[in-house]
C-alpha cells in the first residue's frame, strides 16, 4: 500500500503498510471518513511524521486519540489550530511550561514549532469520529502506532525522551529498551488527573532539556 508519509519514516515503515490489519485499518477510514465527519482532514492524518522526521526525532510525546471538536485535531496530539481555544490538557500543559522554565503562556495552540525541533506528537490512534471521543480505537491504529514506538527504541541510535503521560501513555513503557532511551512519566494533563497533584510540578520540560544536553543534542524551545 502506497501511504503518503515523510520519506525516513517510509522506509521503517514500508513493510508494516503492507500487513493485512494496515489494510483493513484502511479500508475502515476511508469508509469513516466517507459517511462521516472524521478528524483531523485526511491530509493530516500523518502529520505528526510529516513535521518531524524520523532522523530528527529526539523527544516523543504519546496521546491518546485526536480532539473530536469541530476544527480542533490537526494531526500532532495536544495541539490545536491557531486561534482555537486551548483545551483543558493543553492549558495545564502551558501552566507546567510556565512553572517550570518561566517562558510566558502562548496564543498559539499549535504545537508544530514542538514538531519542527524533533519532538513527535503520537496519538495511538490517529483519527476519530467527530464529537464521538475513543470512536476509532481498537481498530488496527495502536497496533502501528506500538510498532513506531519499537522502531524508535530499537532504530535510533542516540537516546530519545519518551514523555508518558496518564495511565494509558505509561502502558507504552514495555516497549521501549530503556536502557538505551529515557522514560519519564506523569499524570494527565486532563483537570481530573492535575487537580489532583498528579501533573503540575513534574517539569518534565526542563529534565528533558537536561537529557539531551547530557547526549550534546539541541535543546527544546517549549
């Protein structure tokens, strides 16, 4: 199967578009997207490899599905579209950021300035049914999505920042060598997880700035 994905993480990847699941998985969107509003538009379904490559990656962040509101999801997990209004996750995102390293809380929403420094925003399922939250899981994307997280561990050569947030993003961990790759994990972002001290105050920014000056390997501007 032929899929339109950035060049370095085609050639990882070729041999998983062509397993029978990948198929149906396929065959699945596209009737999705044909008899329903699906997000994010067809076009940035793989927009979190298209903005960062794998030869760039040095930070990976792990959701769970795309937002399901009307012109929220654009393809890199927690980002919205400029001039969208920040969701509940990706404000106390902003909040720990200020705490943290002290950098002003921004207007935009979009993460793709995280993506075009190396940092690959993964959802482990990469589409959704508008207004219908978990509606595409289970259907063949976290069975790819595991297979980049492997790809990742056991391809790069330098060590990756896996950040793992909430009780779903830390089951990805068994996947990952690490002792080779760095894990840290917190709670949610969502007010339900934060409000209940298991999210603000993990600085998990500044630590992995620290970690990858420790491997001499530029910096994020969060």
């Amino acid at each position: 199967m032929n899929v339109a994905i950035e060049t370095s993480w085609k050639i990882y990847l070729e041999e998983e578009f062509s397993r029978p699941y990948f198929g149906q998985l396929a065959e699945f969107v596209r009737n999705e997207y044909r008899n329903y509003t699906c997000y994010p538009p067809g076009g940035l379904i793989f927009n979190a490899f298209n903005q960062c490559p794998f030869s760039d990656t040095k930070v990976v962040i792990i959701g769970q599905d795309p937002y399901h509101g009307n012109g929220q999801a654009n393809g890199l997990c927690f980002s919205v579209n400029e001039g969208v209004t920040h969701p509940p996750s990706l404000i106390n995102i902003f909040k720990e950021i200020e705490s943290d390293l002290g950098l002003p809380y921004p207007k935009s929403g979009n993460l793709l300035r995280w993506a075009n420094q190396g940092v690959l925003l993964l959802n482990a399922t990469l589409t959704v049914r508008a207004n219908q939250a978990g509606s595409h899981h289970n259907k063949g994307w976290e069975t790819f999505t595991d297979t980049v997280i492997k790809t990742i561990s056991e391809q790069k050569q330098e060590p990756v920042v896996f950040l793992l947030w909430g009780g779903y993003a830390k089951k990805k961990q068994s996947l990952i060598n690490t002792a080779k790759h760095h894990v840290l994990t917190a709670g949610h972002p969502s007010p339900l997880s934060a409000n209940r001290g298991y999210w603000f105050g993990n600085r998990h920014f500044s630590k992995t700035n620290s970690l990858l000056e420790q491997a001499s390997l530029p910096t994020i501007l969060w």
